[in-house]
C-alpha cells in the first residue's frame, strides 16, 4: 500500500460540509392529520427553519455551495496530482536507488500531508462562514420573534422540531419568516482573506 494512501482516503472522499442547517422533515399529503381547534396561548416556533428557510438563510446556502465548488477544484486538481505523482514514483521504483526512492517518497509525502492540512483549513473557514452568517439570521430573528409572540398573545412556545405536530394556525414560523424576509433579504457569506486568496 502507498505510503499515503490512508491519507489521501480520509482527507478526499467528501468535500466541504456546508449545509446551513438540518433539513425540515417531509411528509405527504396522505400523513397529515387533521389537527384539533388551536389551543389558545400556546404557540408553536422553529428557529432552524426559520434560519433555512428564510430569504437570507437561502441566499446564504447558495453563496456558501459557490464558495465550495470554487475552493474544491484546486484541492481537487492537487489531489490527483500527488496520485499521478505517486502512481509514476512506483512504476520508477526499479530504476532507483534505494536512497533516491525514500527521498522521493518522502518528499511526496509531505505534499500529500500539506493537501491534507489545507483541507482541514478551508473546512474550519467554511464554517466559521457559515456561522458567522447565520448567527446574523440569528440576531435579527430575536426581536422579530419577540414582536410576533406578543403580537400573538403566546403564553407558551414550543420548540416545533420537539413535538409530533400542532395545528399551523399554532405556528409563528411563517409570521416570522415572512417579516424577516422584509428586513433582511440577503446576507453576505466573508471568507478570510487567506481562504479567499486561496481559491485564485
């Protein structure tokens, strides 16, 4: 087995995990009970997909998904050098001295555990992107969601994700969402200049 063959697995399988958050549940038309009268005073929110969902928390997904194929074409074009490049070391290995071959090998190596550090790199700045965007959503869905509460006279909120359902009359995740659609339609995603300056 190739010296770095392992690393090379772990460190390019899978490329940049970017998802803004996780994926509402699906269901079908046919697996949707009919829900009683909505209980006064008792309210229904998901601040998840109110991040996700909205204008801005699309916007920021789509941005981050562009950033990511730009970052992955020269990490993946790296990648299949230092194979080529490992592939032609082993078929040259019987011209070699043993000497010359550890050197080589050594020295190809190190490329593929730099690869491997800059992956790790691009994958901490992606998310710290990726939160720093959201924890923007974040802040400006507080007042919003205050606004809406008493708005709505909600004497209790339940988290929606932690429950088997509620009547939508409960829920104030469209209200909101559609408020911060108006006051933030779009975030900007920054990476740092050194991961930006990477992908040139």
């Amino acid at each position: 087995m190739r010296t770095f063959a392992l690393l090379m697995r772990a460190a390019g399988a899978a490329g940049f995990v970017l998802a803004a958050g996780a994926a509402a549940a699906q269901t079908t038309a046919a697996n949707v009970p009919t829900y009683g009268p909505p209980i006064e005073g008792v309210c229904v929110f998901s601040k998840d997909a109110a991040l996700t969902t909205s204008a801005a928390g699309v916007s920021v997904n789509q941005q981050l998904q562009q950033l990511s194929q730009s970052a992955q074409a020269p990490l993946d074009a790296e990648r299949n050098a230092i194979t080529a490049a490992d592939k032609a070391l082993t078929a040259e290995k019987p011209k070699l001295s043993a000497a010359k071959y550890q050197a080589e090998q050594g020295s190809l190596q190190q490329r593929a555990q730099a690869w491997q550090m800059t992956v790790q790199a691009r994958q901490t700045q992606f998310n710290q992107a990726r939160d720093k965007a959201l924890d923007q959503i974040a802040a400006t869905v507080t007042p919003v969601l205050v606004a809406t509460i008493t708005a709505r006279h909600c004497s209790i909120i339940v988290e929606r994700g932690g429950i088997y359902g509620a009547n939508p009359a409960m829920d104030l995740t469209p209200d909101v969402v559609q408020k911060l659609n108006t006051i933030l339609p779009a975030v900007v995603v920054s990476l740092p200049v050194e991961a930006a300056q990477g992908q040139h």
